[in-house]
C-alpha cells in the first residue's frame, strides 16, 4: 500500500511584517510556527552571530515598528 506524503514549508523569513508593530510581529510569527523563540530588539543591537534555527530577531525601531524583515537565525 502506498503512502502519501505532504511537504509543508516552513518559512524562512516574515517580509510582510516590515512596518508592522514588534509585539503584533512576534505573536504572528510563534502563532503560524510556535516551535519558533521570536523576540524584538532595537535596530542596530549587538548580537551573537551563533546560528539558532529556533529563534527569529524582530528589529524595531524606536517606534516599535520592525524595520527589516524578520528571519530564522
């Protein structure tokens, strides 16, 4: 008997959320993936350059606004 299998991608990147809040961004990103850790920090923050699969970055800017394009890493 044959199986079938579905593919399901998983997004790698939230283009559509430029210019949205941080907060609304976070919740709609763990809400379509919530194996996901998404959190907002400020434009320009230091970070780790470690690869995480599990963490998405959600740059705000002082209006709380993301300003670039959430992405796994």
């Amino acid at each position: 008997m044959a199986s079938s299998t579905t593919t399901v991608e998983k997004k790698l990147s939230w283009p559509e959320l430029v210019g949205t809040k941080g907060e609304e961004a976070v919740a709609a990103i763990m809400k379509e993936n919530p194996s996901l850790k998404a959190h907002t920090l400020p434009e320009g923050s230091f970070v780790t350059f470690d690869l995480r699969h599990d963490r998405v970055r959600v740059y705000t800017n002082e209006q709380g606004v993301v300003t670039s394009a959430p992405k796994i890493g």
